[in-house]
C-alpha cells in the first residue's frame, strides 16, 4: 500500500470552500443538518456515508447546483454557482451523458474550450490514462472508460477545486490505481479535492482528512487514522471449517463474517476473545490479529451490528 506524503502541501494549504451551519430539507426531512466543514488547498477531503446520509446533497450545494436552506456557503471567498466560483472549479458526478457521436478527443477539446486556461490537453489525457484511446467514440466506451473520460472532462479547466463524486465505480484494478496516482498529483499540484466513495480502501489510501455523514449530520472528522484510533475494535481472523454460527456466541464479539477462505471476528476486548476461542479450537490455522480499519470503524460508527 502507498502511503500519502501530505506533510508539504498541508503546511501550505488554505481554507477554499467551507460551509457552516449548513441545513438542508425536502418535504420536511432534514437532508443535511448544522453542516460544519473545510476544504483545503493540496488536501483531499473524503466525504462517507451510506446512502442517504446527505452527501449528494452536500457536493451539490458546494457546486451551486442546490441552495441551502440556512448557514454561509462559501468557494473562493464567493457565492458557491458564481462564474467566478466555476471557473476554477471542476467535477465528476454520478449522472452524466455525453454525445456519443463525438470521439475522445473531441471531447476534451470541446471542455478546454469552455476554460480561459484550461489545462494542457496532453497532461489531460495522461491524467486520465486515455492515451491508446483519443479517437474512441464515446459510445464504444466500456463503463470504466467512460469514468475516465470524465474524470479527463473534470480537469479541463485546470481546477484547483475539484469534486469527485463516486470516480472509481466501473474500472479495473489498473485503472483505479491509476486514477488514484492522478488525485495525488492534482494534490501535490495544490489542487483541493472533495471525494465521495464507497470504496472505503479508496477513502483510506487518498484522504487528508475524512467526514462521516449519517442521516445528513457528522458523526465524525479527522484523518483515517483518527476516525480507526476512534473505536475499541480489533480484528481476529483465522481459517476454520467451522460455521460462522459457531463464533457468534464468543465473549466481546460484535461481529462475525468470511472473507475469502478466513473468517473474521470483531471483538470489543480481544484477550476475552481470544482466550475462549483458543479454549475451544486450539488447532486453529492462520490466525493474525490486527486493529481495526476505516471499514469496521465505519461500520461500527454507522450502528453496524454483528
């Protein structure tokens, strides 16, 4: 796993959007409630929850695109929607159709024309990793190359604040990795980045700083490592022929699922757990122990139960 090097652009970064006091409702429920948040220049903010928790709502009164019911919503120290807010502004968003009679290229060129400085076509498309494929017409696309052109689309403009709102959804390994490689050096660039994902290895790999959204209030913020250090979870994992059934009932277990050929308990007080479980298997193969990541943090957080 590559770890992020984000000490450089944080000492420089800058408050670029920001919300506050921010309240949201339709037909009287409450979408986002008394919303406080920051992004930074350099930074990648990574906005979580489960469908729902208000983070479309979120992403799109930052872009304008939805007026807030109460609190100050500010991107570069003007009206959040403004000409002068987009021009510096890019995003991927979930719902997008594109001309399919047009071919890659065609594309990007049109989106940089909409830019006074838009962003260098070629490193666009190295970006976006769409070098084999400029003159593709959009129709032939596959669903994880669709993403990438827009992605490319996104970051035409040359944004220094860019919305990513589930980016990774439809490609492959490679193109994911790639994709990620690119959010870091948009990063490193001084690019501040909002991310919604429900990868939440994506989350973990990327983020500077992580929001927990549910039923459209933060439950939690803080870099991944804080919202892990959050929670008393530990993780033990072990090969076994035995049914999950047989687990569920150790002492301090609050979960119990497979994963691949190994099964994984999440325990409360893991030396309770160990010790009846040890007790009751000691010829248990593969066993590791470890604490627990962003997915039970997650989990437990958002009232997962066992």
């Amino acid at each position: 796993m590559q770890l992020k090097d984000t000490s450089e652009q944080n000492t420089n970064s800058r408050v670029i959007a920001s919300a506050y006091g921010l309240t949201k409702s339709f037909a009287g429920k409450k979408a986002l409630d008394n919303i406080d948040l920051e992004v930074k220049s350099g930074q990648v903010l990574a906005i979580l929850g489960a469908n729902g928790a208000g983070k479309t709502t979120l992403i799109n009164i930052l872009l304008g695109r939805l007026n807030a019911d109460s609190g100050d919503v500010s991107v570069f120290g003007v009206k959040a929607g403004s000409l002068q807010a987009k021009r510096q502004a890019g995003a991927m968003l979930q719902v997008a159709n594109l001309p399919e009679t047009l071919k890659i290229k065609e594309h990007i060129q049109l989106f940089q024309s909409y830019y006074p400085h838009p962003m260098n076509y070629q490193q666009v498309i190295n970006y976006a990793g769409l070098q084999d494929m400029q003159d593709r017409y959009s129709k032939k696309l596959s669903g994880g190359e669709k993403q990438r052109l827009l992605f490319a689309l996104s970051i035409c403009g040359d944004p220094k604040l860019l919305f990513l709102d589930e980016p990774s959804v439809g490609m492959d390994v490679d193109a994911r990795q790639g994709l990620w490689q690119a959010i870091r050096d948009l990063r490193a660039a001084g690019t501040g980045i909002v991310l919604t994902t429900h990868y939440l290895e994506e989350a973990d790999n990327l983020a500077d700083n992580i929001v927990l959204l549910k039923q459209g209030a933060i439950i939690r913020q803080g870099s991944s490592e804080e919202i892990k250090a959050s929670i008393n979870q530990t993780t033990i994992r072990f090969s076994s022929d035995k049914k999950l059934s047989e687990f569920k009932q150790l002492p301090a277990v609050i979960r119990v699922k497979s994963k691949g050929k190994f099964i994984q308990l999440q325990t409360e007080d893991v030396n309770q757990t160990l010790l009846a479980l040890l007790s009751a298997n000691p010829n248990l193969q593969n066993l590791s122990v470890f604490s627990a990541g962003l997915e039970e943090a997650f989990l437990q957080l958002n009232g997962g139960g066992k």
